[in-house]
C-alpha cells in the first residue's frame, strides 16, 4: 500500500500507554497505526527511531493579540513560535481590540488567521451584556466556546451582569457549549489593591499575590457555581492557581456538574518568593504550586495550557502597578512539561492526556484531534526525551520574547510539528507555510 507518509520505528503515546508502531498517513488522516508491512511505501518515510509520538499538542489558551494589539504578538509570529514548539493548534482568546464580542468581528479574526497561521487555530467569543442574542450565531460560525472575564486582564473587559450571565448560561446549556471564565473577583482584587499600594509603589512577588489573593479566585469560582443552575450546563475554569481554588472545583464536580479545570506551567514551576514575574492571576506562594501537582496527580485538574499573553518590552519595563500582566509561553510549555516528565512529576501519558486529549475533549472536538485513531487528523509532535538544552528567551519566535523560563535547563523536546501530514517543523527548522493553518470548530457543519 502506498500513503503521503509513514512514520516507523517510534514509540506511540496514548493516555494509557505506549507502544512500539508505525503510523502511516493519506490525505491528512491517520489511516494505519501498527506494525506495517516492508511492502508499503510513501511520499515521506520519517524514521522516529528512539523518539516519542505524541497526538498533536493543544494549546488551549493563547492570546495572539491579533487584530489591534499586533505590536505585541499576531497570528504570523505566534503560529510560528507555536509550530517551533511543537503545537500544532491553539485557542486564541477574545480581549483583543475591539474585543471578540460580535459574530462580524469573529469572522474578521477568522479571516486573519486564515491568511497567517503556520499550524491549525480555534477561536473563543466573548460573552457581555450586549451580545445575548448572537450566541446562537456564535456556535454557527464555529466558536470554540465562549470567555467571561470575571476579573480585569488586558482590554479591562466587564462581565456581564448577573442577569445577562445567567441567560447567557442557558443559551449555552440548550446548545451544548462550554463558557470559559477568567475566575477572580474585581470587587475583592480592588480591595486589597488599594491596601497594598499604601505599602509599595513597585510590587513584588509577594504583593501581587496580596493584592489579587486567594480568596478572589475561590469567590469568584463559587460564584460561578452559583449561576449554575441548568443541569446541561458546561463550564471551564482557566488557569487556576491555588490549592483552595482545586478544592472549591472538586466540591462542583463531585456535586455532579460538568465544570473542567486547566492551569499553566508558570503556576507549577514558581512561586512568588522565587519569581518576579508578573501575571494575572499571579503566581502563588509554594504550597498552592504543591497542590496544583497533587491535583494533575488525582486528575482533578483535567488540562495545561500555557496562558501565552506577549507584551512588549516597553511595556515591562513600565514601573510600578500600572505594568501590564502576562507572558510568552507557546513556545516553551512542551520542552517545559517533558522537562517534568523526566524529573518523574508526571509520565508522558499523562502529558498527552492533559496536553491533547482533554483539551480536545473539552472543547468539543475529539476526536478529529487529540489522538491517534484512524480518522483523525494527522497531527504529531514528535519529542526526543533525551535531549538536553537551556530555553533562550532570545531565541523564542515570539514577537515579544520576555519569558520567566530564560537560562532554565529541559532534558525533552519537540524535534517535530506534523499537522495533517504536513511538517510544519522539523529538527530545529521551520518548514511549513503561511496560511496552512486550518479553522477547526465543534461545529460539525464547518
């Protein structure tokens, strides 16, 4: 038999297990994964001997910044610094500007991407006070899902009122999606704000987590709960930071409601007494970041992502509160968590699980991505685990490169990006193409 590709002699990575097989792709679909005969031939044969392949990586949150914000990221740069490490589709968030709010302005960023993205894109909407009556049309353009930001990020975006949220809530329980919420409180962050910047004009570590505490993520999540009331509905909390947050998630799901959680490498590998960085949510101190491990350990915690939210180095270097929150992690989230894998954290099936099948789960669109059945899309990322080198934040293909991660040493990386049969990267090189990348939506019409 002859394919477009087949891959041989690596080792496939499922959430279960790992198996010695060959892979062999037609027309940007997995179509064989065993042991394949000596008789078969393709256009490529890709040797993975001594390697690792995983289903595609998910990045699940990202902001491209794209359209209004690209002096800080696009979708040209922060595909390409994606693809450079090893993912092969991202979620780009809605606080951009003007923010993703309206069924044109979706389309508009749609066609953006479609003209620069290296790898494979999905797209959240925004949920506010004034777009009750375009959810349904959300979902027919093919919206991932949906965002509330319930505590200020970049773009100082409002929640919708209680009133609003709750109809919203519906809207999407009848039509099967998921709201994501940025979960902080601004009433209990504006409280403690105001306290600490009488004691400091230039926080650190240990201010930000004062100012935006604990407490204000817990409030907000039981909140969320709360607004709950159809039984259909799904939701998501992004990038949790806390032991108190996990718990208060636990008691929703053991309750019975369909509420997922994902968190980021920046919340597992510092805290606040050993990082400056600064991000919203902000980085905890060191016993909210053990937690967070125990609650991938129980699975409590169902998803990484990393929250990639580039500013420029003028706007770092801005001093005191009014300095924006965020950091460039696209690039670095795969060599970081296999980074974990080999220090004995979690083993590689569980960073498939939590990196590409829930992700996939989650939003809706498994399984055309986030496995290795036949059917699905072709999508790899091949890691060489013993592969040792020192992330470079001048090296990153971010815009904007400020990253926490800069001199950190990995052992594990990407040595190849495959979306739909096609390499996208390959040992260090980027070889696929402007616009390759492919809308992807649960909406099974698209």
């Amino acid at each position: 038999m002859h394919y477009n590709l087949i891959i041989k002699n690596g080792q496939l990575v499922t959430p279960e297990k790992c198996i010695m097989a060959d892979i062999a792709v037609k027309n940007g679909k997995i179509v064989k994964s065993e042991k394949l005969d000596d008789s078969d031939t393709a256009d490529e044969i890709y040797d993975a001997e001594g390697k690792y392949i995983l289903p595609g990586i998910i990045d699940a949150h990202v902001h491209f910044r794209d359209p209004g914000l690209t002096d800080k990221e696009d979708f040209e740069s922060g595909s390409i610094a994606a693809a450079m490490g090893g993912i092969t589709l991202i979620a780009d968030m809605p606080n951009v500007i003007p923010v993703t709010s309206t069924v044109e302005r979706f389309n508009e960023k749609k066609d953006i991407a479609k003209e620069k993205s290296y790898v494979d894109y999905a797209i959240f909407a925004l949920l506010n006070n004034d777009n009750l009556h375009e959810v349904e049309d959300f979902q027919n353009a093919g919206a991932l899902g949906f965002k509330v930001f319930f505590g200020t990020s970049t773009g100082d975006i409002a929640a919708p009122s209680f009133e609003v949220l709750v109809q919203q809530m519906d809207k999407c329980a009848s039509l099967g999606m998921r709201i994501g919420f940025h979960a902080e409180s601004n009433e209990v962050n504006q409280n403690f704000t105001s306290i600490a910047k009488k004691e400091t004009d230039d926080p650190d570590g240990f201010w930000l987590d004062y100012a935006r505490p604990v407490v204000s993520e817990v409030y907000a999540i039981k909140t969320i709960v709360s607004l709950a009331q159809n039984e259909n509905i799904k939701i998501h909390i992004h990038h949790i930071t806390s032991e108190d947050g996990v718990f208060t998630v636990d008691e929703a799901k053991q309750a019975g409601l369909d509420i997922t959680l994902e968190t980021c490498p920046h919340y597992l590998l510092f805290d606040c007494q050993n990082v400056n960085h600064k991000v919203y949510p902000p980085i905890r101190e060191e016993s909210h970041k053990d937690g967070l491990w125990e609650a991938i350990g129980s699975k409590i915690i169902d998803m990484v992502a990393s929250d990639h939210a580039p500013h420029t180095a003028a706007d770092k270097e801005i001093k005191g509160w009014e300095k924006p929150g965020g950091l460039s992690g696209v690039e670095t989230i795969v060599p970081l968590m296999l980074d974990q894998v080999n220090k004995g954290k979690i083993s590689i099936n569980d960073f498939v699980r939590l990196t590409s099948e829930m992700p996939a789960k989650i939003w809706g669109i498994y399984p055309q991505k986030g496995n290795l059945f036949c059917g699905a899309d072709a999508d790899f990322t091949i890691v060489d685990m013993n592969i040792k080198k020192i992330i470079r934040a001048s090296e990153l293909h971010s815009k904007n490169k400020i990253s926490p991660y800069d001199g950190m040493e990995v052992q594990g990386s990407p040595v190849a990006t495959i979306i739909r049969g096609t390499f996208i990267m390959r040992d260090g090189v980027l070889t696929g193409k402007k616009g390759y990348g492919a809308f992807i939506s649960p909406n099974p019409a698209l």
